[in-house]
C-alpha cells in the first residue's frame, strides 16, 4: 500500500517557506557549527562510505553502546548506524510487520509507525496516555491490549510529545509484557539525556532478546542535519534484515555523518555537550513553566524528560487555526498544532534551538495572540 502523509509533515510542509521570526516548540537542542568539528576530522577523509563495516564505524557503535548503557551487555555487531532513528525505526518496522500483524502503539506519540503500519496493512491498537493522568503509560491497558497477534510494541521513551518518563521498573514491565507472547518491543529513545525527573531509564536492547533500541544525535546534541542515528538489538537475524532493507534503500551510511557523529560521541566531547544541553534545557523550561502559569486558560503538564510538551489551549481554540494565526503578521511566530498527535485542542510547546529561535520574544507574541484571539 501506498505510504500516505501524516498531520504532522502536512503542516510543516506547508508552512517551510513562512520565515517566522520566533519558534516556540523547538525539539532540539541548539545545534553546534561544522567549525567546532574542523581541527578533530582530516582533510584527507575519502568521502567514500567507510570501507570497513556495512554497519557503521566500529568505534563509532562502541560509544553507541557506551552511551546507551550497554557496553558488556550488546555486542558491536548489535548496532547498525542508520540516518537517523526515523530510519531505524523504518528498517524495523517494515522487515517485521506484515498485512494483518498486530503492532500496538501510543498516543499521543511519535507517528512514524502508525503511518508505516497502515501502509503494510497491519492492524494498529493504540494505547492512550491521558493529560489528567499526567501523560503516563498506562501500563495495564497495553498489558489488557496485548494478543497472540501482537507482532510489535513500539513506544518512545522519553516519550514524544508529551516528555513523560518510564521508569527503570516500568520498561521491566513492558518486557515481561511483550515476551508474554513473544512481541518485538521497539523504543525510541531520541531525548535519552535529557531527563529531569528522574534518571534515565535501561536501554530495552540490553533486557530482552526481541528488544529494539533507536537512537540519534539529533535532539540532545542538536545533529539533526547530520542524519545519524542507530538501531540496537541482539538478534542478528533482526540487525542483518535490516542491513539487507537499507542495501535496498539508503544502501549505506554518509560517511561525513559518521565522522561527525564519532567524534561528538567521543566519551569526554559527549559529557561536556550533555550537561550544556541539559543545564540550557532545564533553564529554559524553568522560564516556560513559569510563563505558562502566567497565562490565563493556558496549562500544560511540564515534560518530565525531553525538550517539548503539550499545552492545552483555552476552551474553544482550534491548535490549527491558532498555529495559523500565530505565524501571520504580526506575531511572525511558528509553533506546531497539537493536531499533529491528535490532541487538537493543544500546542507543541518545546524550549530547544538556542538563542536562534527567540524563545522568549517567541511567548511574547503567543501571549498577545491568546488574548488577540476572537472571543
């Protein structure tokens, strides 16, 4: 079947060319310059792919598996470097799923799989966080949800878009859950890193034979133009067919990505950019929970983890009209409508970018928008 577009990339498609002047709801981090990499890569690099392993640089993996928790317990050969977890999460995805499997999903939460399942024809289940239970996993309903038919679970932790996070004793539920009836159980773990409440959770790749781990350097480190991420996972007939799906596809890894990527992994690199994106993300929540307290029929239940939430809009404001609105004149501000993950009557509120999103001047002209807006 054919791939059709979600919500999400509708909207951000649509309004690419708008030129905001402000975003509010950024998801990563700010991104660093080519120029702080210069003195650490040669200048006699092949720009050939890396000549040594379809897989990816080797040391490259092994700080995959170092900042991931798993050194000792996954092997090199566990980790394929991809572009991305959005094309981890699709060599997963499309090498296990088949028309009429099972996969059960989240929401709100990442889309990519709900796109990708109803393109193979799978039956999707979804499990539904709620705002009043503070976004929180409930834990008994996926348990409730899970068949013999159930081929994958596939989760984000922490989750996007609502930040909350899984404990170290909830991702050992959801494997006891999923080897129930031998389910793949797929996590996503793009804002690992970044947890405020509480300390990142184990990787499922270490804990269970069916574990899949996705990963990038995209939002806690702000790579996102690099398009390097991973899949990790101890079954090697898993790791091999989707080594197989890439050779079809994207065929190989960037070798510049994988350049880049290695040495902003590199153990000592890694630490200092962690506690930068941390320390810049926990003042800028501070500043956001702060203004939307200030704001009258505005609320939002502060991510526990990550760098975006969701804020409930005042009764009877549409999140599209309003995103709409918001990036015309005069307030030249973009935003992402909570429409995006099926909540409608909310907005992406996120606090990444750096100082080149203008944050604040960003709140500034949401603010006057909300008490703009008709009625």
């Amino acid at each position: 079947m054919k791939v059709k577009i979600h919500t999400l990339f509708q909207y951000l498609l649509e309004t690419t060319d708008a030129a905001p002047e402000a975003i509010v709801g950024f998801s990563l981090s700010g991104s660093p310059k080519l120029g702080d990499y210069l003195p650490d890569l040669d200048p006699d690099q092949s720009l050939d792919w890396n000549n040594r392993d379809f897989r990816g640089l080797p040391e490259l993996r092994a700080h995959v598996l170092a900042q991931a928790g798993l050194t000792g317990t996954c092997a090199l050969e566990d980790v394929l470097i991809t572009a991305g977890a959005a094309e981890a999460n699709y060599l997963a995805i499309m090498q296990l799923l088949q028309p009429g499997d099972e996969i059960i999903i989240e929401t709100p939460g990442w889309p990519q799989a709900e796109v990708l399942a109803k393109a193979i024809g799978a039956r999707i289940v979804k499990v539904t966080r709620r705002e009043e239970e503070r976004w929180r996993l409930p834990l008994d309903q996926l348990a409730e949800a899970v068949t013999d038919k159930t081929k994958m679970i596939f989760l984000t932790n922490p989750n996007n878009p609502t930040g909350d996070l899984l404990s170290a004793d909830e991702v050992q539920e959801l494997v006891r859950i999923a080897d129930r009836v031998g389910a793949w159980l797929l996590v996503d773990e793009v804002y690992a890193g970044l947890e405020w409440d509480g300390p990142r959770a184990p990787a499922v790749a270490g804990l269970y034979q069916r574990g899949i781990t996705t990963g990038s350097v995209s939002k806690a480190l702000g790579l996102q133009g690099l398009r390097t991420g991973w899949l990790i996972c101890p079954d090697p007939g898993l790791v091999m067919d989707a080594v197989i799906l890439r050779e079809n596809s994207s065929e190989i890894m960037n070798i510049m990505g994988e350049v880049i990527a290695e040495v902003a992994l590199r153990p000592d690199r890694f630490g200092t950019a962690i506690k930068k994106a941390r320390r810049d993300g926990a003042a800028n929540l501070a500043k956001m929970d702060a203004w939307v307290s200030a704001q009258e029929g505005l609320s939002w239940v502060a991510p526990r983890a990550g760098l975006i939430g969701l804020g409930r809009l005042p009764e009877g404001i549409d999140s599209d009209a309003f995103a709409r609105h918001l990036l015309a004149e005069p307030y030249r501000t973009f935003l992402l409508p909570g429409s995006a993950y099926g909540q409608p009557n909310h907005i992406r509120l996120g606090v990444g970018g750096g100082a080149g999103v203008n944050l604040m001047e960003g709140l500034n002209r949401l603010s006057q928008a909300l008490k703009d807006w008709p009625g």
